[in-house]
C-alpha cells in the first residue's frame, strides 16, 4: 500500500467561543419564551373577546320589551322533548310503582297473610292480604 491510495484528512478544528455559543443558548431560550407568551396572549384575548360578546349579546336580550317580541312558535323539538319527557316520566313512575308493589309482597306481614290465606281462606285473611300486599 501506498500513501497515495490511503489519504488520511485532516482533522477539522472547529473553534467555538464560550462567550458566543453561551449567548446563542441565552437567546434561542429568550425567543422561545417570547413565542410562548405571545401565543398565550393572543389565545387569552381571542376568548375573552368571545366571551364578551356573548355575554354582552346575552344582557341585550332582556332588554328587548316583551310586548313587541311576536309570539314564540312552537319547535317541533322542543314539542318532541316534552313527549319524550313525558314519557319517560310514566315510564319512571311505573318503575316506582313496581319496585313499591314488590317491597310490598316481600314484607313479612304480607307473606304471613299470604300462607295464612292459602292454609285457611278466611274474610280476614283475605282482607290483610289487600291492605298489606296491594
């Protein structure tokens, strides 16, 4: 082997200045939290200003005299909810009324009065079973 077919480069010598490389750092970290406070900022006012217009759009509202407001329509949503609503509260009450009937029966007094009945029917064995079953 010679030396022309293996060329060895010299090493390159790259000098940094501490001074310069440690105010570089000082000012990539000062932009960075520029750019963070700035875009907080801008975020902050872009929902306080939203914030204020629908509350400013909101007390504008009852100032509106009710005499000259035409006559609300009914929604057909809003007429759909209410049957919704009043459906599931039939639906709730009959789940009440179910549960209250079924405490009913497994109470002691009712299942007394209920094998008393079906040992030795009597009027009042009868008339105990609706009052404490029903």
């Amino acid at each position: 082997e010679t030396d022309m077919t293996r060329r060895t480069r010299p090493p390159l010598r790259i000098a940094y200045s501490p001074l310069q490389l440690v105010l570089c750092i000082a000012l990539g970290i000062w932009l960075g939290a520029v750019a963070v406070v700035a875009t907080a900022w801008l975020g902050y006012q872009a929902v306080v200003a939203q914030a204020w217009s629908q509350a400013s759009g909101r007390a504008a509202l009852p100032s509106i005299p009710p005499a000259d407001a035409p006559e609300p329509q009914v929604d057909k949503g809003s007429e759909m909810f209410q049957h919704y609503q009043e459906r599931l509260d039939a639906a709730q009450q009959r789940d009440n009324e179910r549960a209250e009937a079924r405490d009913r029966a497994q109470s002691p007094q009712c299942q007394f009065w209920r094998e008393q009945q079906r040992n030795a029917p009597t009027e009042k064995a009868r008339q105990n079973v609706e009052r404490f079953c029903q």
